[in-house]
C-alpha cells in the first residue's frame, strides 16, 4: 500500500523531532528547516501534503517568509494539501494563508491525533484531485438508480427482478419522494420489454379536461384546439410500459377508460369510433390511500384491483437512514458536475446528521439538501451546517430492532458505510480505519450489498 507522503518544515529541531517521529508511523515523512530545500522538494519529490510552521526563521520577526515560502510554492504550480501552524494566531495572516490555498491552520502546540488526522483527509483530497475522478456511483448503485445497502431496500430490489420477469400490471406505493418512478423504470429495463418505451404520466399534473386526450389521444375536430390527429401516452407506449404516476389523482372518468382498456388492451381516441390494439405494459403509482379513496368513492374498486395484480411498497428514507450516506455521496458527486463545484466528501459530523435525521421528503428532500450544501460549502468537505441539518446523539434515535443479531448487523453496516464516507471509497484506508484487513472489508461489503446493491 502507498503511503501518503508528507513534507514537514519547522525551523525548531525539537518540535520538528517531535512531529518526525509521531507522524512516521503512518506516513513517509520528510524533514527540513529550509526554504529552498523545502521548494525544491515540492518540485521533485512532490509531496500529497505539506505541513508548515508559518512563521519561519531565519527572521523569526517576520512571520511573512512562511507566506512567501507559500506564494513561491504556489507559483511554482505544486498542487500539495498544505497544513500550516504558528505560536502565535495571527487572525490575518492565517487568513492571507487560507487565500493562498492552505487546507488547514493549527496553532501550537499542535495536537498530534488532530493533525494525522487532517493529513488523512487532506491526502485523499489529494488523490481524488490528481485522478480527476468522483466516487465511483457505481459500487453503490443498486438497480436502475435505486442505491442502497438496507435489508428493506435489497427486498424491493430482489421484488423488482421477480415483478420484472412476469408482464402483470403493478401497483407501487410508498410516500412522496421514496423513487416510485425510478423503480418503474428498473421493472421496464429488467423485463422482456426493455427495448420498447417507457413513457411517464403525472395523473396528478393534468387538467382534467385534458387528461383522457392525454392518456388516449383525440380525433382532429373532436374538440375545440384539436387541430390534429394526436396520438396518447398510451399508444406512444406500445410494446412498452406506460407508467401512471399519481394514480390516485385519475378522475373517475377517465379511471373507467383505463379499467377497460386493462381489461382487453384496447382504446379509443378522444372523438374516434375505432377500436385500437396495443401491447402496453401497465405500471401505477401513489402516495395516496387507496383504500380509504375508495370507501371515498373517489376510486374504483375494481380498477385497484386490476391495478394491484403485483403490489410492490417503498420504504421511507427514516426506514434506512445508513442509506442517506450512501445517496448523499452519489448525489454529491452530481451537483459537483452539475455546479461545477469540487465538494470532495462529508465530515464527521455531516455523516451524523444524514443518518439520524428523520427525512420527511424521503430521497427528494435529500438530493435537495445535497445540491444546498454544495452552493453554500466553502471547504472541501460538506459539513452538517452546508447540509443544514442539526446532529443529535444515537441515543436519541428510536430503537430498530430488539433482536441483538440485528442490532449487531446494523451498527456494523453503519460504521462501514461512516468509514467509506469518510474516506472516499479507499479501500485501503477504510480498512485500516476500521481495523481490519482487505480481505475481512472485502466481505463485509459483499455482506452489506455495497458491491451488488441488492
């Protein structure tokens, strides 16, 4: 394994010994007192971080050589994460630093967990920059981008592939924002008719008057506007899917139009008189309560029936809140592409938030809170006010399970999923940050589903 390599400048021997010695352990360290030997070093030997005491001799009143030392380096185009310390906190020079470039300022003495630490997160920082590579989505995408590691998700991803091999319509429920239209989608690509359209409707998003020529399409004449034969959604999908989101927000009208047509796959345009065959796949979904709709008389019952062939549920992001880390490192990697932005991870405490926090708008409100804290971060690392999320203590979390077996496995999930996070998918890292070998990770990410996402 490469260990990270680090240059260290101090002009004090025996702070310089100090630092030396603790940070060898777990890096390739190499010393100096000097400006120019330092310069030279950055160019040739080219270090992932450089840790500086700011205030460098051999004029210890002017704390400005360290700045220089940081502007020739600059100028020279290294691209090492650099750490500086000082004696003194000098609110303004620590800030000409930070414009310079710095990753982090210490004052001394300096504490020397904190500063491995830094290191650690600096040099995968590093690393990530060098590659021009995000956190690869892949590992952690499950199905059709669905992601997730939770027992409840895998579930719905081992129902998707048993609902896809069959061609009954389905009914997908969960709350708003749970990824109904994305499981959709995987049903359709995972099934013999992936080769034909898929094609979306918002029941909901639809004026009622122009819904059922929506669904069906209309005749030229058959009503004011309709200047044209138009084909519907329905027809757009033959040989395909045509998914029905909001299903629950279909008038009663046109639900009798769609009970027919389930019935014997046939339609008839808004104005027409003929009967059209099609070869459509049907998919609906809903937040809503369709059972207490129809007790309502606001939906048929025959219609949910029909509908309800396959039934398949979507858990609530609270359900597998280990997930949201998961989630939040894929959608962070899309809002740095979208935003141009180089947010690189979440802090510590960043990680604690996604994963105690209760999510009312479930994976919505988590891609909107990501694409937040990218806009609004000013380091490297997403922290939980970039998120604006509050961290509250594990114990304020309700209880899972009282079964030990699975409290086990999930606080095991969860400190793999914290460890990934934190050390952007280096395998390596994430090991030894746990205390365990490759080989062990290695199966405890087959374990887990975070290689097969299901």
């Amino acid at each position: 394994m490469v260990r990270p390599k680090v240059l260290l400048i101090d002009p004090d021997i025996t702070v310089r010994k100090e630092l030396e010695v603790a940070l060898k352990g777990d890096f390739d360290v190499w010393a100096t007192e000097d400006p120019a030997t330092a310069a030279t070093l950055c160019l040739e030997w080219q270090p992932d971080v450089i840790v500086l005491e700011l205030g460098l001799p051999p004029q210890p009143a002017k704390p400005d050589l360290g700045v220089k030392l940081l502007q020739d380096i600059r100028k020279h185009g290294c691209v090492s994460k650099i750490i500086v310390y000082t004696h003194l906190f000098d609110r303004d020079q620590a800030i000409r630093a930070l414009w310079l470039g710095v990753h982090d300022v210490l004052t001394k003495p300096v504490d020397f967990n904190m500063l491995k630490w830094l290191i650690q997160r600096a040099s995968v920082l590093h690393d990530l920059e060098l590659d021009g590579k995000p956190v690869p989505a892949e590992t952690v995408e499950g199905m059709g981008g669905m992601i997730g590691m939770s027992e409840s998700i895998r579930e719905c991803f081992s129902a998707i592939r048993k609902i896809a091999a069959s061609d009954f319509p389905v009914l997908i429920t969960g709350e708003s924002g749970t990824g109904k239209e994305l499981a959709a989608k995987a049903i359709h690509d995972q099934g013999s008719r992936s080769s034909g359209p898929f094609v979306p409707i918002n029941c909901g998003a639809i004026p009622e008057a122009l819904l059922e020529s929506e669904l069906f399409g209309h005749e030229k004449g058959a009503f004011t506007g309709a200047v044209q034969r138009q084909r519907g959604k329905a027809e757009s999908a033959q040989g395909g899917t045509l998914f029905l989101d909001e299903i629950g927000e279909l008038p009663l009208s046109a639900q009798c139009k769609l009970l027919r047509f389930l019935q014997d796959q046939t339609i008839e345009r808004v104005g027409g008189y003929h009967q059209i065959k099609l070869n459509v796949r049907i998919i609906a979904a809903t937040n809503a309560d369709l059972k207490q709709a129809m007790m309502n008389k606001a939906f048929r019952e025959d219609l949910y029936y029909r509908l309800g062939v396959v039934h398949l549920s979507l858990p609530p992001l609270r359900d597998r809140q280990d997930d949201a880390v998961l989630i939040g490192m894929v959608f962070l990697n899309r809002m740095n592409e979208e935003l141009g932005k180089k947010a690189v991870g979440f802090t510590p405490d960043a990680i604690q938030a996604l994963c105690t926090y209760s999510w009312p708008g479930n994976i919505r409100e988590l891609e909107n809170k990501i694409r937040h804290a990218v806009v609004m971060a000013e380091n490297a690392y997403i922290t939980s006010q970039d998120l604006a999320l509050s961290t509250k203590s594990p114990v304020d979390a309700e209880p899972v399970s009282l079964s030990i077996k699975r409290a086990r496995q999930r606080v095991e999930s969860h400190m793999v999923v914290e460890a990934l996070a934190l050390h952007q998918w280096n395998l390596s890292r994430v090991a030894k940050e746990l205390g365990i070998s490759r080989p062990t990770l290695y199966r405890l990410l087959e374990k887990h589903g975070l290689c097969q996402g299901g």
